[in-house]
C-alpha cells in the first residue's frame, strides 16, 4: 500500500511539472518540427515525417491526403507533404518568427502547422498578400510574438525560387469584419498582410479584434 501511494505521489508530482512546463515543452517540439519542415523545403524534399507523439505534443499533423504511415510493426506516424502545399517560409527576425508558409485556403489544420494565405487562389505574384497565423497565448510559436514587430523592421518570404524582402509599414488593430484590408489595388507596390487574432475577452473567451501588420516590398 505504502509504494502505491509513493508511486501516486511521484506520478503527481511528474504531472505538475509537465502541467506546469507544458508551453514551453509544445514550443521546443514545433521550433524542432519547422526546423526540419523549413530545411526539407530549402532541400527540395516531397515529406515530412512528423512522429505520434510529436502530433500529440504540437497538434501538428498531415490536413492533405498526402500521407503516408510507417510500415506494420513499427512507430506509426505522418508525413507532412511540403512540396505541393508548402508555398515558402516567412521571417521575422525581430519578433522570433520563422514559419512554414502553405497554400489558402486557410484552415485549422493549416495554422496548426504553421501560417498560411488566407484564400485558395492567393499567390506570391499578387498585390497584397494575406497571411493568417495563430497567437498562441504563452507560447512563442506562429505569430503569438507578432507584437514584438515594429515599424521598420525586415520582413523575409523565401520561396523555392528566391527570396524577397520587406519593410513594416503599419501596425493596427480591426474589427474581424473589415475584410478590405485584404483589398488588392492595382498600380501599388507589392505588400504582405499578416493577420492574426488579438485582443482577447476572458469573459467570452473570444479574441475581439485583429491584428495587422502591413510591409511593403523593398526594391
């Protein structure tokens, strides 16, 4: 009886710590994840592995039917397809983010994985491109450290082709109904727009406003 209750007694204490570190634990699990999502695309790689117990620590997980498993007998686990949904990797360097950057439309799945352009018919060669993340609360990954961008900062969107730089122009705050910052007006010099949530509302657990950072494209 007494090692039963010491074994329940460690186990709790095992669960705290891990309760009590678990942000941090998600965070070092997807920087590790993107490093070799980021490196596989750089290396021109069709796959990702990604294994079980990765997917259950970050969420991050296959959303194209582009996945395969290991053979019987051994660790089940997921593929990450990056050379058809991958569209090229977004820095930030003064706000900590280098993210994997896939084709619209976004979904769940998608900002589980990284970020994403907002619209399935988004491209690299449009007037203003829209980029969604999450902010994930207490965790440094996606745009969850966006406010720490300031105006003036260097943007960079590596594609398989090239990379191209831009400068922050504007840092504001929406009502998640005003679409038209996503407007394209011809004539203009290229800008990205990165959009995520902000301004969250304990009471209704809803993020109220949005984000939005715009950068112009440095010739």
């Amino acid at each position: 009886m007494r090692m039963m209750m010491r074994a329940a007694g460690v186990l709790l204490i095992f669960s705290a710590v891990v309760l009590f570190f678990w942000q941090d634990i998600q965070e070092y699990y997807t920087d590790r994840i993107n490093e070799r999502v980021i490196e596989g695309f750089q290396n021109g790689e069709e796959n990702v592995g990604v294994n079980q117990f990765e997917t259950f620590i970050t969420g991050i997980e296959p959303y194209s039917e582009a996945s395969a498993e290991t053979e019987a007998g051994g660790d089940t686990g997921t593929d990450i397809n990056i050379s058809d949904d991958m569209a090229g990797v977004l820095n930030i360097e003064s706000a900590d983010i280098s993210e994997p950057l896939y084709y619209g439309p976004v979904t769940e799945a998608k900002m589980r994985n990284g970020i994403s352009f907002v619209h399935d018919d988004d491209h690299i060669d449009m007037q203003n491109i829209p980029i969604a993340g999450h902010r994930v609360e207490g965790a440094g990954i996606r745009f969850n450290y966006l406010d720490r961008a300031a105006v003036g900062d260097e943007i960079e969107l590596i594609t398989r082709d090239e990379v191209r730089k831009y400068e922050i122009t504007e840092i504001f705050e929406v009502d998640p109904s005003q679409v038209e910052v996503m407007d394209q007006t011809e004539g203009d010099p290229q800008q990205l727009t990165l959009i995520t949530c902000d301004d969250y509302n304990p009471e209704t657990l809803l993020f109220e406003k949005r984000m939005i950072v715009k950068a112009e494209i440095v010739e």
